[in-house]
C-alpha cells in the first residue's frame, strides 16, 4: 500500500498494486478530515473520493463511481457567563 499527500494537503493518494480490497478498505477507513484550527470557520467542507481501478488480463474491469460528501462545521455556542 502506497499513501501519498500532496504538498498542500488538499488531497490523499492510495495505491495498492497487490489487489487486496480489504487491505484497501482498511486503509480507507483510517483517512480523515481534521481541521486543524483552534476555532474553525464554520461551514461546509465537500469531501470527495475519486478511483481509479487499472485492471490486468482479460477480464472486465470494474466501475466504481465517484463520491461526494458535505461534511458541516457548525457554529460555535456563544460564549456565557453564569453569575451565583
């Protein structure tokens, strides 16, 4: 399994010359966003996963389509203080 970042961290890169889906799959799993600010703008985040399947011999080659998610940012409570 090969994982590669780009220098922007914009976006992920998974190959896996050995054609193990569930070694895949399980790499897959351990890919996450992270906002890493304190306090991050709130609002959406369009995660997308593309793939690439090359397939060898003569056999048909699978499809797999693209998916695209929103992940949401809420926005922070606001800040109270509570006198007794």
């Amino acid at each position: 399994m090969k994982v590669h970042v780009s220098a922007s961290q914009l976006s992920v890169t998974l190959q896996d010359d050995l054609g193990d889906p569930e070694a895949f799959s399980e790499a897959l799993r351990h890919v996450a966003y992270v906002d890493t600010r304190a306090f991050p703008s709130p609002g959406q985040r369009i995660v997308q996963l593309r793939t690439n399947v090359t397939c060898y011999g003569e056999g048909p080659c699978m499809e797999i389509p693209d998916v695209e998610v929103v992940v949401v940012v809420p926005k922070p409570p606001e800040p109270r203080i509570t006198l007794w």
